[in-house]
C-alpha cells in the first residue's frame, strides 16, 4: 500500500478506501464480463449464438466445416476457426466492403471500361462470394468462380446472397491447382483473381513457381492476375519474388499491405505501364460507374521494384 500510495503521489492522484472499493468492483465485472463475452464467442465458433453451422456429408468429411456469425450489419463465414474467411454487409451485399478484396479489383485500372462486360473473370477461392457477386452484379462480366469446399458453395448460395448459375455465372467445384494446370481455361481468362486459404489462414494454400506459371497461362495477353498474399506464417516478400520470376518484374504492381497485413499484387500478362495523370483519370472514372473506391488505390499502388 505504501507503493501504491508513493506512486500515486508522484502522479498527482490520491486513493481513498471509496476510490478502492469501486476499482475493485470495476476489476471484477471486468473479469465477468470479459469471461462471458470468450464463452460466447466459444458457443458461436461451435455453431451457436448468432450465427449457423452447415454439417459436412460423407464425400466431404476431409474438409472443414462452414458456419457464420453475425455482427451488427456484418456477416462473416468461418471454416470451423475464428479466421474470418469472408464477409459481407447485410445492408449492401452486392458491395465489397474489406479494403484487400477492393484492390483484387485493381486491374480495372488497366482495362477499357467500356469493354469490361465482354471480359471473363475468375475467382480461385469463392470465400464469401464478395468478387463474385461484384464482378457478375455490378459490371455486368462472365464470372467463374472456383470453389473446392462444396460446404463454402452452398454457404455462400444460403447465406451471402450468391445467385444460382447462370448463363454468364458459373460457380465449380473443383481444387484451383488442377483448373489452373487443365487446358480448358487457357487464355480465356481476363481477369484472374487467387485468394486461397485453409481454415487457419496461415498462409497461402497454393504458392509455388509451378502454380504461378500456370495461373499464368490462364490469362489473355492482356490479362490479369490479383492475388491476396495473407498470413502469420507467409513469406510476403518471398511470394513475390515467385510471382515475379514467371510474370517478369516489369509485369508486377503492388500494393501496399492493409492495416489487416493483406498485401495484393497485381501481375499482368504483358507489362502494363500508365502515368500518373492516366490513372488518375482511369480511377476517377472507376468510381463514377461502380461502387468502390478507385481513387484511393493510387496512394498505396506502385510498379513492383527488386531491391
């Protein structure tokens, strides 16, 4: 107590038995609420609370289980973890709202809007279905999504507001290294845009020269490729250094990381190169057509340079 009071001197603030009294209570409704607040989370990750689980069948048993939960006008999919493999505004759910998945849409800048409906994107990993839904809602593109999770599919479908296939929609269940590997999509693919991660999100699930290369091959000559490069144990910078080594250093534009530490690249076909003032007016005319915010890409988009 003589510490107590010799610090609380020094600091101009003096203790009363009321002054402890209260704090005590404080700390302890701390403590409980703190207490009730994990035991909730806990009951949520397991399927409770506010939110839902879908149970996996026999031929997906290998695969995680999928669940949501709901906060205010946030909904976010789960695999079974507390990593957040999603979301979506309740409010808006046609709009992308996560600032990562945003820059996926970065090679807008590069293209003829007045062409983008005639383009193809694809999606390797749907998540919550937010470049899905943008690319097929909003600018009106063929859009491919790859899934390889049929729980994620029907999650999405259910409760992320993705609409059944259609002419200009697919949604496949297949494993994204062997789409990207197969003849069928090669040079079809406009826009291509990789975001795979298991049910920890510890790293990129696919991220080897090999499936670099063949990503490659999916696209146009004037195609893209937007990848997400997330995770406690990634090596960022290592990453893209593959990417780099099939794409050509000259090929590559990067982002700077999220405050969430997302870090996305853009890696073109052939090097793509514009000015300051073209992208400018490119990213000005982005957000006139579409909802999401263009202009502010440009202050944390770079031509990728080796150290």
């Amino acid at each position: 107590m003589n510490l107590l009071n010799s610090l609380a001197a020094d600091l101009e603030i003096y203790f009363t038995p009321f002054n402890l009294i209260v704090g005590f209570i404080a700390c302890v409704l701390a403590a409980l609420m703190g207490t009730a607040l994990a035991k909730k989370q806990a009951q949520t990750y397991a399927g409770q609370g506010r939110g839902e689980s879908l149970m996996g069948t026999a031929n997906d048993g290998h695969l995680p289980h999928v669940n949501y939960v709901d906060y205010g006008d946030m909904r976010f999919l789960h695999l079974g973890t507390p990593w957040v493999q999603g979301s979506m505004k309740l409010s808006q759910p046609f709009e992308i709202h996560l600032e990562y998945v945003q820059r996926m849409m970065g090679w807008l800048l590069f293209v003829e809007l007045n062409q983008v409906s005639h383009l193809h994107a694809m999606q390797l990993g749907l998540g919550a279905a937010s470049l899905t839904k943008f690319c097929h809602r909003h600018l009106g593109i063929r859009t491919t999504a790859i899934e390889l999770n049929p729980q994620v599919i029907a999650a999405c479908k259910l409760w992320f507001n993705l609409p059944e296939d259609t002419a200009q929609l697919k949604v496949v269940q297949a494993d994204a290294a062997e789409v990207a590997s197969s003849d069928e999509w090669r040079g079809k693919i406009d826009a291509l845009q990789v975001d795979l991660y298991d049910q920890e999100a510890a790293r990129p699930v696919m991220d080897s020269d090999v499936f670099y290369a063949n990503c490659r091959q999916l696209l146009t000559p004037n195609g893209c490729m937007a990848v997400n490069l997330y995770g406690r144990n990634a090596n960022v910078a290592h990453s893209i250094q593959k990417i780099a080594h099939v794409f050509g250093k000259e090929s590559l534009w990067t982002f700077k990381p999220t405050s969430a530490g997302n870090t996305v690249v853009l890696a073109f076909y052939q090097p793509r190169t514009l000015n300051k003032d073209a992208l400018r007016l490119q990213a000005q005319a982005i957000q006139k057509r579409w909802p999401i915010p263009a202009t502010k890409w440009l202050k944390t988009l770079s031509r990728f340079d080796t150290p």
